[in-house]
C-alpha cells in the first residue's frame, strides 16, 4: 500500500521539529496546547502519521486530529475536527 501523504508529512515533520518550541510559543501559534498526559485525558488516541495524530475527544466523540513535536517534551497542538 502506497501513502501518497508520506513525502509531505515527512518534510513538515522535520519543520516541526526543528523548529520545536516551548508551550508558550506553541500556544501563541496554535490555541490550546496539550503535554502527552493531558491530551490522553481529552482525547482517545486513534492512530498516528507524525507530524499528525488522529483523536477522538471524550468529552463529546468528536473525531480529529492534532500535530505533535516529538520534543521533549512531547506537545500536542492544532485541533482540527474531522469535517466528514
């Protein structure tokens, strides 16, 4: 099976951790940012092409996605709801 998506994730993946920045910084640039074990409170991990991640959320089912840096410490950030 072919990943049309990889060349592109893989080039943004390195974007993201190169430019890796502290939660202050994320936060400024994306909205809520979340450490490994607060996202694992909001969210149900689905499964992962870093730099992406797919979640459902608890607290209403709804599915998504969210970026992460590897860090450390590993953030999570950029909420976007599935639209399907």
């Amino acid at each position: 099976m072919t990943d049309d998506t990889e060349d592109l994730r893989r080039l943004l993946q390195a974007k993201v951790n190169a430019e890796a920045a502290g939660r202050e910084a994320l936060e400024a640039r994306y909205g809520q940012v979340w450490s490994t074990d607060q996202m694992c409170a909001d969210f149900e991990a689905i499964g992962f092409l870093a730099p992406f991640i797919v979640v459902r959320r608890k607290a209403d089912g709804v599915r998504g996605s969210l970026m992460f840096q590897h860090g450390p410490p590993r953030y999570y950030f950029g909420w976007q709801e599935d639209r399907r």
